[in-house]
C-alpha cells in the first residue's frame, strides 16, 4: 500500500478492500482553561546571595527562587510564562549584582536511548534515519519556550481508543465535547479531536465505515506514544497529532480537491489563532502530512490548491507530501501536489531498508528527498478483526504514504529542538522560520549513490545530522544562503499563461529566466510584468535579485 491518489476524476481512492465495523464513543470532556506555562533558568553569580535580597531585586517577578548549592552562588529562578516574556527574564537576571552567568534549565536524558516499546526491534527505519540518535538531543513535545508541538495528519482518521497514541492525540479544549455547541465560534461543533470532513461530523474514528487502514500506520510512524512499554516507537516521542479525515472507507468512498482545502483551511485556522493570541488560543501546528494526491495531473489544473501551501506557509506551517507511486519521471509524467511550485512543500520518494531506489516517482527539481518506505513495521487500524488477531502493530506497508510521515516528524523534532535565534524568527516571521527550517533539513540528508539523479538532495532523510546543522547555524558558523530571502516578495499567477506579475518591497534589480537545464532563456521584464508568452509549457526558475539578496522561484507556464 502506498500513497493515497486522486483519480482523473478527481476522486481520491484507497486502494484496499473495505471492512465495516460499527462502534460508538460516548465521550463529555470539559474545556479547560488555557494553562500558564512554567519555565527556570540557571544563573551563577561570583560571590554567595541570599534568597530575599534576590527577591527583592526582582520585584518579585519569578515565583520560585531556589539555591542550588551549599555556597548559595548557583540559583534556579522559575517564572510564569504570563508574568514574564523570555526575553525580559534574561534581562533582569544579568542584571543583578555580581551575576556571572546564565543558562536555561534544560531537560537531561538518560543514555538510554532504546525505548521500552515492545516492538521497537522490529522498526528499522528509526536506526537508518537516525531518530535513535536524535532522541539523545531532544524527545521534546514541546520547544524551549513551552509552545506545544501538533502536527496535523489529512488522512482517512484514527481511532482515540488505540492503546499506543494515548496522551499523543490534540485535543480541542476549547470546545466542549458533547454539549451539541461550536463553543470556540469556528463552525464546528464538538470538534474535540479534529474533524471528519467526509462524515461532516465529529468522529475522527469515522465510526460507520470505520477502518483507517491508511491514516492509522501514517500516524504511527510520527507520533506512536514512545517508551510506553507498549506497541512501537513513534519518531516524536510526545506530540499532538491533529487528526482531520478527508476520506473514509465506504464503498463509495471519494474524496475531491475541494475537501482538501476545506481540510486544510481548518489547520490553518488553529494555527493562524495561535499566532494572533500569542498562543492563548488555537493550536501551534508546524506541519501537515499529506500521503495521497493525484497521478498524471500538473499544477496548471489545480492553481488554487497549489497556492494553497504559500498560504499554510505564511502561517508557519509546512507541509509534506508522498510523491506517486508509479515509476515515472514526474515533471513529465505530471503529479499533484508533488510538482506545486510552493518552498512550504516537501516532497518525499520511497527508498528501501538498504538505502536503494524503491521505485515511484522521481524528480531531480521537485522531489527534495527520500525516507525508507518499504516494508514499515507500524501502528495498524484498532478494527474489532485486527484486535481479535493481535494485529494492531503490522509490518507490510510500502509506499512513499509511508516515507512522508518521517519527513513530517523530522520537521517536529527540529522545532522542539529550535534555538532562541530560530524561536525569534518563528514567532516574529513564521514564513522565513519555514525556509530556514526546510533548508537545514535538506542540507542534513545523507548523500545515496542510487538517489542520485532521483531528487534535488540525492539523498535520504538524516534526523541527526540536520539538528547538528541546526545547531551549527544557531551558533552563526553557517547562514542560510541568501535563497531564502523572500521578503515581501509576490510572484502571481503560478502557473501563468502569458504575464506573470512580480511585486516586491525592494527595487528589484534583475530577473532572470533558467529552464530546467540551467540554461538562460531572455525574456522582457516591464514594471513589474514578465512576458513568458514566448516560453513553451513547462518548469522554468526565476532568478530575482534585490538589495537584501536573492531567491529563486518555481514557476509552470502553462
């Protein structure tokens, strides 16, 4: 089984026999209130202080001062996250007499880095991607200043009741589950969990056709509760998977492109509220996992729905979706939304246990990079049939559906592990974070002879390597190159016929035109207007230069 596709119908189909199961959840959870958030730092000061001088010199500011030493020259300080901004705490700790150092309180780990799941031995793909490794840097849920890391799977649902993403799921406290009442006002009701897109209702379970047969393993591999003594091991030990059902298993199950963006426009409202209420409210959402799409199609016949990953981006959240399974070159052969031209889409080929070429779709220009795909030991769906035959942990699934979800929880790992340089420019730039993030992640992959010529890295999906690149350029010894400058930058329509607008905050100083050889093509660029009238149809790439630096875009003339 592989990705999910959209027919040229635009019917989105799983492949996979059709088991019914009924079920019914009689749930009443009460919306809680949003919780403060509790952080410490470490300082040393160069002589002994005693604990009311410190309180007093504070103004009170943090809740708990606490000697850490006989001496009393090391003090923990704990603060409340509503009391006191991150920033403003370092500053009033360096300013106190005879401070000599600072340090966050950071989380220390045992080395004990295989977990007690009982099927972790049977996961091969967590060594050869290097999680193992990662989760000695950082099992996190959540990052350095408390935000709560989700990530949002569009897919055919999860079941709540399956015993290995217990404490893994969000939850929508804001609206009260079961009192029949959009409580958080943003048109739909009771969604505790999510939402069913299909069933238009609350039940993410998607209890009248129920299998999950797709969603259920996808999930699993991100965020499958980990060290649990139960099941497997999830890439991200804690996370909230965000579960929005696109499709379900009926026997006419279809799905069309319009539910997709009715199913994105939901993430993004969580995300888009978080942002606004500095995290009151909403959801911090970094990624979205999408395993499906449609074989043979090309941007040009799907603009809104491309343009569509710009808009999630601008939010902070980037997206990652499972190339086609056919084996074909896609540019030519046409994949949705593998070829959409937006930097906030990842796309992700299928390799093997043995880092080769596991046949689909490849592309040196738009599939970025591979990520084991091929016979993955994960979660499978918590059916009545599946419980009875001890079969909800399975081996057998194949296809890039199943490389896509390591991409996305590599992307969650990288944001519990950000810096305060890189926290700064999420919060106060979110579509810059998701550049400089995308890039680090690329520059990470280890180099695969047989993924050379297969993807632009021509290489496979290293969690390690991309947080030591991650610290790296936290600690300014290596920049993002100047292709991640879009600054006010709009480049409208994409795909275009004749004219495509560029518009900047810059004086723009040159566009050029490449085709997909590299080769220069002359085209006329007038106040603000690209004639591309002379070009044939196809992927050519925009050079555009302005004082602050360059960037380089994707474009289709279609």
């Amino acid at each position: 089984m592989g990705k999910l596709y959209f027919y040229p119908t635009f019917v989105l189909m799983f492949k996979r026999s059709i088991l019914l199961f009924s079920f019914s959840i009689a749930l009443s959870l009460q919306a809680l209130p949003v919780k403060d958030s509790l952080f410490s730092l470490i300082v040393g000061f160069s002589r002994p202080v005693q604990d009311y001088s410190l309180q007093t010199l504070t103004v009170n500011a943090f809740s708990q001062i606490e000697a850490l030493d006989i001496n009393r020259t090391y003090f923990k300080f704990t603060y409340s996250s509503r009391r006191l901004n991150h920033s403003s705490a370092y500053n009033l700790l360096s300013a106190l007499p005879n401070y000599l150092q600072i340090q966050e309180n950071s989380q220390v780990y045992l080395r004990a880095t295989t977990p007690n799941d009982t099927l972790f031995g049977k996961q091969f793909h967590l060594q050869l991607i290097h999680a193992v490794e990662a989760w000695d840097i950082t099992r996190s849920g959540v990052n350095r200043r408390g935000d709560t890391i989700v990530i949002a799977v569009v897919d055919d649902g999860l079941h709540i009741n399956h015993p290995d993403f217990k404490g893994n799921i969000w939850i929508n406290y804001a609206d009260t589950m079961g009192n029949g009442l959009d409580d958080d006002g943003n048109g739909f009701i009771d969604d505790t969990y999510g939402w069913n897109f299909i069933g238009r209702n609350n039940d993410i379970s998607d209890s009248f056709y129920y299998k999950a047969g797709h969603g259920s393993p996808v999930a699993g591999i991100i965020g499958a509760k980990t060290n649990n003594i139960t099941g497997v091991s999830g890439i991200m030990w804690n996370v909230k998977l965000m579960i929005v059902n696109v499709t379900d298993t009926s026997p006419n199950m279809a799905i069309y492109q319009s539910d997709v963006i009715k199913a994105y426009s939901y993430v993004l409202h969580q995300r888009q509220l978080y942002n606004q209420t500095n995290g009151q409210k909403g959801a911090f959402v970094v990624a979205i996992n999408s395993s499906w799409g449609i074989d043979g199609k090309k941007p040009n016949q799907a603009p809104l729905w491309c343009a569509f990953y710009d808009t999630l981006g601008k939010a902070g959240i980037l997206s990652v979706c499972a190339v086609s399974n056919a084996q074909e070159q896609l540019d030519t052969y046409g994949d949705l939304p593998t070829l959409c031209t937006s930097e906030h889409l990842i796309a992700v080929g299928n390799s093997t246990r043995f880092d080769n070429y596991a046949g689909g779709g490849y592309s040196d220009i738009s599939v970025d990079l591979f990520a084991p795909g091929s016979n993955i030991f994960t979660t499978a769906a918590y059916t009545k049939t599946n419980i009875l035959s001890n079969r909800i942990f399975r081996d057998g699934y194949s296809g890039s559906s199943f490389s896509a979800p390591m991409v996305t929880a590599a992307l969650g790992v990288m944001h519990s592990y950000a810096c305060e340089r890189l926290l700064d420019t999420i919060k106060n730039n979110p579509l810059k974070a998701n550049l400089i993030l995308r890039k680090l992640l690329l520059d990470g992959v280890d180099q695969v002879n047989a993924l050379d010529g297969k993807c632009v890295t021509g290489g496979r999906l290293n969690i390690q390597k991309a947080l030591k690149i991650m610290d790296m350029y936290c600690q300014g010894e290596v920049g993002v190159t100047s292709t991640a400058w879009t600054n006010g930058l709009l480049v409208y329509p994409n795909p275009a016929q004749d004219i495509i607008n560029i518009q900047c905050d810059s004086e723009i100083i040159f566009v050029e035109c490449l085709d997909v050889q590299g080769r220069l093509i002359e085209l006329s660029f007038n106040e603000g207007q690209l004639d591309i009238s002379g070009l044939l149809p196809g992927i050519y790439f925009l050079r555009i230069r302005v004082e602050e630096g360059e960037t380089t875009v994707k474009i289709v003339r279609s």
